[in-house]
C-alpha cells in the first residue's frame, strides 16, 4: 500500500492526518510495529502471523482515546524527551502517577538513570511537538521552548496545558514494556484549556463544551 493510499473504512480526509511518510518510516523500519506516538515493539515484517496479531491489538486498543505527553528528563546536561500516550494516574495517597515505555524506547535508560522526570500533558496545537519528540536521528529539542522545572530542574515545555515533576519510585517488567511509577514532586496546571487527544491512530482535538 502507498501512502496516497486510503483504507477501506477510513476517512477520505484522514490523509491530513497522517504523519509524515519519513516519520512513519522513522517509527517502523523493517521490523517493529506501532502501537502509538513514538513507540515501538519488535514484530518480524516475515512473520504474518505476528503482524496480523500485532494489528488486530492495536486496532482494537486505538478505540480508547487518550491524551498526549511527552516525558522529559535531563542527561548529560542535555535535554531528553519522549512521546508517551500511556500514562496515568494511580494513586492519591502517596501521589504516584506512571507512564510505560517500551523497551526499545532510547530516552527511557537515560530517564531511569536520572531517576527523575517531567510529564507535559500536550496541548491541542502541538501535535508538531508530540511528532518531533517521537522521531529519530534528530534534535527532538529543535525549536522546543522550555525551562528548566522548579522542583526536578526536568525540562517544562512552555504551552502544555499541565505537567508533573516526578522522582522514580518503582519500576516494573511487563512484556515488552516497563511500567514506571513516579511519585509527584511538583505538578501545575498550564495557560490553555484544550487537549490533543489520540484515538483510532491519529491526532484528534475536543468540541468546545456547551454551556
């Protein structure tokens, strides 16, 4: 299939959508799988059973939409970021959040050596931002306003709509992933109000609430 090419059941429009053909590229190769922005797991392209599973996963796990962050840290005295969808809260007492990267991720060892980090929550309009921290082979901080965050000295990218400054507190194996627990040092919520959302494998905004 090409990429002027338009699944059955899709959106004509989708195309718009779409991230570009050499990102795309940049995320699969010739033998991973994308499950969401930024991420990646090993499935043999010969292997079309595994490919058919691995799809059928994603395309059932695409129903739930989700925001959008990106997970910063510092390494090196330079920054470091990755896209993650998966994230959420877990509990109140202490306050602990988590975020799951793949075991391929580049940024997790560098995070998990640093033990600290910083979860921006994407805003509406930087989709850009949740592409470019997702590439590879380039300066994901290009361009990318931030500051260094009061408790953690993470970078905080300026117009996300809130963020969490977190230490490491556990650190899991599941499958192909790990589950990290972070414990909440600092979090504020930003200036904007609307979300970037992902859902059914693209970039996806919320309707203006109706009084």
């Amino acid at each position: 299939m090409t990429h002027d090419d338009v699944p059955d059941g899709m959106r004509t429009d989708a195309r718009a959508t779409w991230p570009s053909p050499e990102l795309i590229e940049s995320w699969l190769g010739d033998s991973i799988f994308d499950l969401r922005p930024g991420e990646e797991v090993e499935v043999p392209a010969d292997d079309e059973e595994a490919v058919s599973a691995a799809r059928r996963f994603r395309d059932v796990l695409s129903q739930f939409a989700s925001g959008v962050t990106v997970v910063t840290t510092m390494s090196g005295g330079e920054p470091v970021g990755m896209t993650c969808q998966s994230f959420s809260s877990v509990s109140l007492d202490p306050p602990l959040v988590m975020f799951i990267p793949a075991k391929t991720s580049r940024a997790w060892p560098l995070i998990q050596r640093s033990g600290k980090f910083c979860v921006n929550i994407l805003a509406e309009d930087q989709a850009w931002l949740s592409n470019q921290m997702a590439s590879r082979g380039a300066d994901k901080f290009a361009g990318v306003d931030w500051t260094p965050a009061p408790a953690t000295g993470t970078p905080l990218l300026r117009g996300t709509i809130a963020h969490l400054e977190c230490s490491i507190h556990a650190v899991h194996e599941a499958g192909d992933h790990y589950v990290v627990i972070g414990r909440v040092l600092g979090l504020e919520v930003g200036d904007v109000d609307d979300p970037l959302l992902f859902f059914r494998g693209r970039y996806a905004t919320t309707e203006p609430a109706v009084d």
